[in-house]
C-alpha cells in the first residue's frame, strides 16, 4: 500500500488500472474528461495492457462496452449528466444481457438549462435501468469502491454504475492509499463469465424472446437485484478483511448509537453532514448520519432497521422527484418506512441543486428549521 | 433442403449448461416459424440455365438454398426475390403463388 496525492479523476483512472480492465470506451464529457484521458494516456504508454475504443457518442460508447463485455473483457467506462443520459436505452440492453459493465458517472446536472456543477438528477434518472449505483463521500471511498464493484457486478452479473460528485470529488485533490497490485489480483481475479461469444460454438444472445421467457428473464434480473445486496456487502466486508479500509456497505453510519434524529443524504454532502452533526450535538439535538452509499438496490431493509419508533428521519436530496413533493429519497424513504405504521417522522429538504455550495452550516440551519 | 446437410453448432441439450440469467439462442432451421407461409411469389430456378455461380446462395437472407443441389426449401423460403434479382443468368423467375 502507498499513499499517494492526487485529484479524483486520476484516482478512478488509477482503480481501473488495477482493476487490469480489458477494455475502456469512452467519449469525453466535463467532468469526467480526465478520467478517459488520464486512461488513454496509461494505455498508449503500455502502463496498461488495455485496448482503448474511442467512440463517436455514449450511445456507442455502452454498445461498445456490451460487446466488449460478451466477448468476455473486463470492461470499464465513464461519463456525466448529458453523456448518461444519452446512453439510457443501452443502459437497459446491458441490465438485461447481464454484463457486468463497470461505469463511472462523475454526477452533473443535466440540462436545461446549460450548467456543468454537480446534483444527482443524471444518475438517478436511471434508477429503472437494472444498474447497481453506488455514491462516493471520499476519494479514498471511489477508490476502494470501484475496486469492490468489479467484484460485486461479475459476481452477481449484473452492471454497476459509481458515482462521484463533479468538480467536489472529481477536480478535488485527496491523499489516497492505493493497494499493491498482488492485494488487488487477491481481491478481484480474473473475469470468467459462463457465457460469452466465441466464435467456434456460435449462438445468438437476446434475441426476440416470447413472452413467457421474456417474463422469466426479467423476474430473474428482478430477483438478483435484491440478491446483489449480500454480495454487495460481503465485498466491502472481504475487502475490509484484506485491507483494513471500511466505507459503509449499503449505509455508512455516524453517531447513530443514541440518536433520535437521523439525517439521510449521499455523496459529498453526506462527507460534510458529518461536521453539522458534530454542531447539533453540541446544541443538545441527538443527531446522527445514515449516509446512503447504494442507492440501487435500495436498502429499505437496513434504513427500517436503523429507525426506532418514535425518531425523526431527515432526508437531504440533491435532486427533484418532478410531480411529488420534495426530492426522490425523500419519497423512496417513506415508501420504505410505510410498514412502520407512522411511528418515524419524515421530513425533506432539497438542497445544492446545479451544484450551489453546501456547507455545513447550512445543512444544521436546515435540520434545525425542518425539526422547529 | 435435407437436415443432413445442416451444420450441427449447439444442441437443445448443450444450451442448458448455461445459466438461466442468459438469454442464448441457437441457430438452427425454423426458430423463427414456418416463413414459408409468408411468401406470395415463388422463386423457380431452371436448371438449363445456371451456371452454378452461387450468387443466389450467397444472396439468399433465410440461407434455404442448398449448395450442392441448390433446391429450394419452401417450408422456410419467404419469397423475397433477392435470388432472382442476383441472379446474372436470369436463371431465377418469382411466380405468383395460387
């Protein structure tokens, strides 16, 4: 292990080459530019025995990884807001096909109108693809989390999207540890699907299929999207074993212990919420963070399970639920928590729409309104 | 066209050794039904007039014609008539079926 000091972009770009990915695709979107040429750059110089496809689009960037990934390669790419949202029909194909793609999306506002900072409405837009997402807080967490998703996604075959924040984690510089590579090959052996093309023995794959075995298909990938929350949390626990580094599994706890109002929110600002915890607490309001680390498959079960009767659940979205009130955890949370009969309040606060700073300050000025 | 002819690739029984997760399909003659029922116009090769370059085989989207004795499957031939377009002796007429 070393540690190195680093901006967030080349640290992905630094996880995937340990990773030994086979193949990257990409086309080059703000932020997630450097990540692709920082890629691109390892590949020309041999530091990577990889082979890079520069496409002319996303769309053609998720097709190429999907055929990349049935030819059996590792395959990794990135991208953002508009970038994510242009690749949403392959998005789907690549769910479906069960290729464990592997995918930064360094999250951005999408437009209208134009603005390249960061909230999370590109990612969760996705949320029906069948894609495992996961929200980075730290580089040191995007790091060890790309790092776990190749494990879970070829595992449990299906793709993983891993976002961090644009610009607050992505331009940011961080010290990280970075694992030896015989850590990393212990970790995440090579990919060995049970199916791929091969040319010899030929099949089709995916082909229009009747509606009985379509219905199967699906209820199968319905059924591992619940399934994938044990793997998911088996391999941030074999990785803690191996490295001794803990981000959260499904959640990420602070201060939780003897907390009556638990504050909910992903990414950075869920880093930041930590300190306005530290500030309430000194205030006499027994606060806590229930940091929200994979969004998709939503760990219902565990956010029920950290709420007692009677205690106040604060949600902080950095997105719009368009048509409902508040934002989308918000409303995922109280779907969740619906069997609780009411016993947990539930209240909403949008904030740090378009990428408007948020400060610590800010989210303890916001609980205390919501909670007054 | 005679079964023997057909390559073997991958049988029913060879698909199941993958999971159930992939959807894998298998070529072989009518998985995608009875085509043959489609056609309105019938391709009639005259002997006498072929030269056997094998344009019409290359050509031929449902893969019907036999290389060999270059019969024509009905069962599965639609009738789409890119055969007697190709083919360079003319050898090829689209009949209209009753």
């Amino acid at each position: 292990m070393r540690t190195i000091l680093d901006k967030g972009t080349h640290i992905v770009a630094q996880a995937v080459k340990n990773a030994k990915v086979d193949v990257v695709a990409a086309y080059p979107i703000t932020p997630q530019t450097a990540i692709v040429e920082a890629l691109s750059s390892m590949i020309e110089k041999g530091e990577m025995n990889c082979r890079f496809l520069p496409v002319e689009g996303e769309h053609s960037t998720m097709a190429a990884c999907a055929a990349a990934s049935a030819m059996g390669a590792r395959t990794f790419t990135a991208t953002a807001s508009q970038g994510l949202l242009y690749m949403h029909e392959v998005l789907h194909m690549v769910a479906g096909c069960r290729f464990p793609v592997v995918m930064a999306n360094v999250n951005r506002a999408v437009f209208a109108p134009w603005t390249l900072w960061v909230d999370h409405q590109d990612s969760l837009a996705q949320r029906d693809t069948g894609w495992i997402q996961y929200y980075c807080s730290s580089l040191q967490e995007t790091y060890n989390t790309l790092i776990q998703a190749f494990r879970v996604a070829e595992n449990i075959k299906l793709p993983v999207m891993v976002n961090l924040d644009g610009f607050i984690l992505s331009h940011c510089t961080m010290s990280v540890d970075v694992l030896d590579q015989e850590t990393v090959d212990k970790f995440l052996p090579p990919f060995q699907p049970e199916w791929k093309l091969d040319p010899q023995n030929p099949t089709a794959y995916a082909s229009v299929t009747p509606s009985n075995e379509y219905s199967q298909f699906r209820a199968l990938l319905a059924q591992d999207e619940q399934k994938a929350k044990e793997v998911i949390v088996r391999a941030a626990e074999e990785y803690k074993e191996l490295t001794g580094m803990w981000d959260g599994d499904l959640l990420d706890f602070y201060r939780c212990e003897d907390a009556e109002v638990f504050v909910l929110a992903m990414g950075s600002m869920a880093s930041e919420l930590r300190l306005s915890i530290d500030m309430l607490r000194q205030e006499g309001i027994k606060a806590g963070v229930i940091r929200l680390r994979v969004y998709r498959p939503f760990p219902e079960e565990s956010i029920s399970a950290a709420l007692p009767d009677g205690s106040t659940l604060v949600v902080l979205d950095r997105n719009y639920d368009f048509g409902m009130h508040g934002g989308i955890l918000f409303n995922e949370c109280k779907a969740s928590l619906y069997d609780r009969g009411g016993k947990i309040k539930v209240l909403n606060q949008v904030m740090g729409i378009g990428g408007v700073d948020i400060t610590y300050q800010d989210m303890a000025a916001s609980i205390k309104a919501l909670l007054a | 066209m005679s079964q023997e002819n057909k390559k073997e690739y991958i049988s029913p029984e060879g698909i199941k050794k993958y999971p159930p997760i992939y959807p894998v399909s298998y070529p072989m003659a009518g998985a995608g039904g009875n085509t043959g029922t489609w056609r309105n116009l019938r391709p009639a090769l005259d002997h006498d007039k072929c030269s056997k370059c094998l344009l019409c085989w290359i050509y031929c989207p449902e893969a019907v014609i036999d290389r060999d004795s270059l019969e024509i499957d009905y069962q599965y031939c639609k009738g789409c008539g890119i055969c007697a377009e190709e083919c360079p002796k003319k050898a090829i007429e689209m009949i209209r079926e009753d």
